[in-house]
C-alpha cells in the first residue's frame, strides 16, 4: 500500500464544529452529527481518519490506472 497519510489538523470550535486543515490550508468543516462521529473516530488513527473523511485518500492504485490503455494518450 501508499505511504501513510501526513500534514493532516484539525480544530474543535466554540460551537461544536470541526475544521479540518492539511498543511495548513482549512479542507473540510464538518458540523452537528457528523462532528461528533469525527470525533469519536478520530481518536484512533487521527491521520488516517481525517484523509478519509476529507476524500483525501490515495488507494495506491494512481499509477496502475496511468497505465490503463484507456488512459494513454
């Protein structure tokens, strides 16, 4: 498989909502519910969570695909 997820934070506001930033840039906000599922998840693997839950998650199949016939130039 990849590499593991890196770069990912994410902050807990006043009002219940979640931000979460990779590399410093903000790349999801998640409020009500779905905050605190994050949450209750995040306390596992924080990294891997928040790639997840952003859609920033590589499956490892990037270059497989490149090679695809469909995707040749």
């Amino acid at each position: 498989m990849g590499q593991p997820a890196r770069g990912f934070d994410h902050v807990q506001r006043a009002d219940g909502s979640v931000v979460i930033s990779h590399h410093g840039r903000p790349v999801g906000t998640l409020r009500g519910e779905r905050a605190a599922r994050f949450l209750a998840e995040v306390r596992e693997d924080p990294q891997l969570v928040m790639a997840r839950w952003t859609g920033n998650y590589r499956r490892g199949n990037e270059r497989a695909a490149r090679q695809h016939p469909r995707n040749r130039g």
